[in-house]
C-alpha cells in the first residue's frame, strides 16, 4: 500500500490538529473514563450512555479528525469520514434501543476488554513516547487509532452486540494497522491486535451473565 503522504506530514497533521481542537482533548479522555465508570458502576440510563459517548467519538473522529485535518493531506479520508459517521448511526440507534448491556464482570473476556480501554485511553501514548512521538505531533484519544482500539474494549465488556457494529472498527484496524507498518507509528500495532482479538472474542465466545440493569 503506497501512502500518498510521508511521516513526516503524517504527524504534522497531528501536531496542527492537537493545537488547534485544545483543550477538546481532555474532554474526549472525560467521556472515555465516563464509559468505563459506566461498565463498573451500571445505572438505570448507563446502557443508553455508553452507546451514545461512543457515537460522540466517532462522530469526532469521522468529522473533526478525518475531514477537517486529515484530509487535507489525503483525500481518502473524506471517505473515512463517511464510513465513521455510519458507524455514528449505528450507535446511536444502539442508544435509541438500549438492547446492548455493558458491564464489567469478573472475567477473562472483560479483562481483556478493559485492558484494551485503558490501552487507547492511556498506554498508547506512554508507547509513543517510548518511540519518540511527543505531543503535540502525536495521535491523542480522539483520533481514530486510540479510539478504535478503546472502542473494542468497551464492546467487549458488553453482551447483545450485533455483529454489524463490528464491520467499520474492524476494517479500521486493518487499514489503520498497514499504515502503522509502514510509517513507523508503533503504538499503532495495538490496533490490530484489538481488531482481531476482540472481533474474535465477540464473534466466538459465549454471551456472558449480566445482572440485570434497566436500560
């Protein structure tokens, strides 16, 4: 896959939008953790909640990040942002529905899933500075790989996922992890890794007990 960009515009695409969306960051980490407090501590409306912020992240990534910024070194990311926004409807007619339960359990597949939270939320960019990416030219949470990968996490702290919702994160860690590899962004490899792991843990294993919460 020929990139039509170098790393170095790569990141600089980054650098210019981190400055520009300040201090939108840390409200994006807030609905992050919002979620996770969700799964630990689920109340009457938490359902509804969590598909909703996951909506919001990716109506940012789709409309912020790939066709305000990216796109302007790379024009297939107006595409991107299209099939992001799908992915938006899509939660958000999850929120509409309340059929999907997200809670944390103790267990081996929950673990896994918030491993993969705290990953996109925390430990990606603590890799990246092991690897030289320093703020602001580096993907914050907000930008579509950290995103993606805290996305898997969430799902798989929950029960009722269709397996649709899993067709647009899923092809974004493939596509996502390719130009990793050859741009040299290592804390992207964590994507792949979400993609597969959890789209084969949701596909594959057994719905788990939930307690009963209302939605």
């Amino acid at each position: 896959m020929n990139l039509p960009f170098t790393v170095e515009q790569f990141l600089q695409v980054f650098a210019l939008y981190n400055v520009s969306v300040w201090p939108s960051q840390v409200f994006l980490i807030f609905f992050g953790l919002t979620a996770i407090f969700f799964t630990i501590h689920p109340l009457k409306f938490s359902d509804r909640a969590i598909s909703f912020l996951l909506a919001v992240l990716w109506l940012w990534m789709g409309i912020v990040y790939h066709i305000n910024f990216f796109a302007d070194i790379n024009p297939v990311a107006y595409g991107f942002g299209a099939i992001f926004i799908v992915q938006v409807a899509l939660f958000l007619w999850m929120a509409v529905q309340g059929k999907i339960s997200y809670q944390f359990l103790l267990g081996w597949r929950e673990a896994i899933g918030m491993g993969f939270a705290i990953y996109g939320l925390f430990i990606y960019h603590v890799v990246g500075i092991f690897y030289g990416h320093l703020y602001p030219s580096t993907p914050t949470f907000g930008t579509p790989c950290p995103t993606t990968i805290f996305t898997f996490g969430i799902l798989l702290m929950a029960t009722g996922v269709p397996r649709y919702l899993l067709i647009i994160p899923g092809l974004w860690s493939v596509i996502g992890f390719m130009a990793a590899l050859q741009l040299g962004i290592r804390e992207d490899f964590g994507l792949l890794v979400a993609g597969v792991v959890g789209t084969a843990i949701l596909l594959i294993a057994k719905p788990r007990g939930v307690s009963p919460t209302a939605s």
